[in-house]
C-alpha cells in the first residue's frame, strides 16, 4: 500500500519536480490554431511549462492577404489533478497579458500529462480572445518533451579534438505505434584543425528508430535533404548533407545518461567528421556502433537494453511486445 502511494504521489508531482529540478519544459509536437474560418496546420510547435505556467508561442496567419500575429503570452497559475494514470488540467479560465501588451482572456484551457516507459506527453487546448477582436481563437497541441544534454564533445576529422560545450535537444515521442527520435545537433567552432579553423553549423534529425544491431536509435539520413552551413579553408556557405558514406546519427539512451554519435560530410568534402558526446563516452559507444547486439536482445520503449524477463511493452528485432 505503502508503494501504491508513493507511485501515485510521485506522478502527480511530476511535472512541478521536474520543474524545480531541471527549469522549465520545452513540448514540442504539432499544433493547430484557429482565427475565424481559418484553420493554421503547424508541423512542429513548441510550448513551454514552467512551475504552473505556460508559456504559448506566437501565432502568425494570413489576414485579408496580409500577415497577421498573434504575439507569445504565458498563462500562470494553472491548476491540475490526477494520479497514477497521468495528470489532467481540467477547464479553467485564465487571463493575462500578451508581449504585445494587450489583454488575453481566456474561456477554457484544458489539458493532460501522460508518460510512458519514459515517452512524456502533453496535450493543450485553450480557447481565448485576444485584445479587442470579437472571435474566439483556439489553439491545439500534442506535445513531446524535449530534453536538452550540455557537456563536451568529442570530434574525429583525421585527428582527435575537444569542444568545451555543446547542448543537444533530444525529443523521444510516438509516430503510430512506432516509438522514434529526433536530435537538434549543435553548432560548435574549432580552431587549429587539419583543415583550419571551422564552423560546423547546426541542424535536425529527424525520425530515429530503434536499431538493435546498433544498440540504439539510428538513422541514415543522406537521403533525408538535410543541409548545413559550414566553414572552413575554402568553404563558407550552404552544404548538402548528402554523401552515402557518412551522414548518419546513433542515439544510445542508458538510463539518465545518454550517448550520440554523429558521422557526417559537408558537400563534397573529403574526410569524415566524427563527433561523440559527451567526450568522456567516445570508447564506449565506438562499441555500440561495431558489435552487433545478439539477436535476441530485448529492449524497453527508451532504448535501454533489458533481460528477458522484463515485463510490460518491449523492443526485440525491431518489433514491439507486450509481455506479461
């Protein structure tokens, strides 16, 4: 009995802890929202929650042929309840201020947290008005948490180099029935390399599923049209992340810690590039990528590798199980 409640007291303090432990949490996901008859789709939109308050994005739309925005405001003070099955903001007015200064007033906002073999999921509804403007807005997201790793970087061109710092933004969330990865990688310069002082511009990965041979999410992603400002001797623009040979990314999640290899060529660019964080990781996941997990390795829905006997949903040779 003693378990069940802490079980239950630890959910419904989830998101205030996590608060106090880690800052605000980013949710990203898609979104829509509505201005009248319009309806704006938006394929990826991120909100922030921040001790009890949410912080909403901005909103641009087309009004009468000309762009019309809906600047960021923060709802605070929000209210919820819940337990062991997940956490609900039940309807609630609110009413606060936009950056724009002007009054936001809120007729419903309603929500709910849930989590799943460490996949952290919120929903967000909010109906409102905005300044002076006679019709509702509503606004819609299904968002995934973003956790963002900060430490050094390993980086391989012909000779070993160090990065002080660099922030990776992973988010792990649910396409169907498919758990998957997407990976913001980080700018970072260097000086004095084989080829000069450089910069290696930032980009997205997206959709990294579950490798078992490779012990982690993985992704090839020559193909995916992926492009990458880079600077170097002779090179100072715009480049496709497209050579067969490289441009590929593996993330190893093992319990708070995480590992992530990333290979990859700038346009035509002769020499690989090679970077591992952190830095002090770099022998164990050289590992991960050249031995092949045995066949019948099982693994939960965050990519860490469990025994046979583990219960619940799982991953082994890419396909999921329910074991009881």
């Amino acid at each position: 009995m003693k378990k069940i409640f802490t079980l239950l007291f630890a959910l419904v303090a989830f998101v205030s802890n996590s608060m106090a432990q880690h800052g605000a949490m980013k949710f990203a996901g898609k979104a829509s929202f509505t201005v009248m008859t319009t309806t704006v789709n938006v394929e990826s939109d991120t909100i922030v929650y921040a001790g009890s308050d949410f912080i909403i994005p901005s909103m641009t739309y087309n009004m009468g042929g000309h762009e019309a925005i809906i600047p960021s405001f923060t709802i605070k003070e929000t209210t919820y309840e819940g337990g062991y099955t997940g956490v609900t903001w039940n309807e609630q007015e609110f009413t606060t201020t936009a950056t724009d200064e002007k009054t936001v007033t809120g007729k419903i906002l309603s929500g709910t947290f849930t989590h799943n073999s460490g996949i952290y999921n919120v929903k967000l509804k909010i109906q409102f008005k905005y300044g002076q403007m006679p019709h509702d807005i509503i606004y819609e997201i299904d968002g995934f948490y973003v956790k963002s790793w900060t430490d050094r970087l390993h980086v391989l061109i012909d000779k070993d180099y160090s990065v002080e710092s660099v922030t990776y933004n992973v988010r792990t969330y649910l396409d169907g029935e498919t758990t998957k990865v997407d990976v913001e990688v980080p700018t970072f310069d260097m000086k004095n390399t084989t080829i000069g002082d450089l910069t290696s511009g930032g980009y997205t990965v997206k959709g990294l599923v579950m490798d078992s041979d490779k012990g982690g999410y993985y992704r090839d992603y020559h193909e995916d049209g992926l492009t990458m400002h880079f600077k170097a001797a002779g090179m100072d623009a715009d480049y496709a992340l497209s050579a067969a040979d490289a441009n590929n990314i593996l993330v190893v999640f093992e319990g708070k810690n995480i590992k992530i290899v990333n290979a990859f060529k700038p346009g035509a660019m002769p020499f690989l590039i090679t970077s591992t964080f952190p830095e002090s990781t770099v022998a164990a996941i050289e590992t991960v990528v050249t031995e092949k997990s045995a066949d019948d390795a099982v693994y939960n829905l965050n990519g860490q590798r469990v025994g046979n006997d583990h219960k619940g949903l799982v991953i082994k040779n890419g396909k999921k199980y329910l074991i009881k």
